[in-house]
C-alpha cells in the first residue's frame, strides 16, 4: 500500500493531471458535503461497474 499523501502532494498531482480523483460518497452524501476535492469527479458507487471502464489506467 502507498503511503498517504499530504493535501499539497494531491494538489500537485491533480494540477499537473497525471491522477484522476473519484470521488465515491453515496449521492446523498456527496451533496451534503460542505466542502468537495477541487479536481475529483463524482461517480456513483452503485453503478461502478457501468463507469469504472472509462477510467484511465
């Protein structure tokens, strides 16, 4: 398993677009949130087997 990454590693990756971000709360939650991942696409966890091809590797 990688080590975590501090909030300005993120941030660098996602600037540089070398990472996708999914963001997989439940729907419900993900529009409650006060705050979201500048960069992260929400997908729905229950339809990930319809969206998860389309991801890059």
């Amino acid at each position: 398993m990688s080590p975590p990454l501090s909030p300005s590693e993120l941030k660098k990756l996602l600037d540089s677009k070398s990472v996708t971000l999914v963001d997989v709360r439940r729907k419900a939650d993900y529009e409650a949130a006060p705050d979201l991942i500048p960069g992260a696409a929400w997908r729905d966890p229950e339809q990930v087997e319809s969206w998860s091809r389309e991801l890059p590797k």
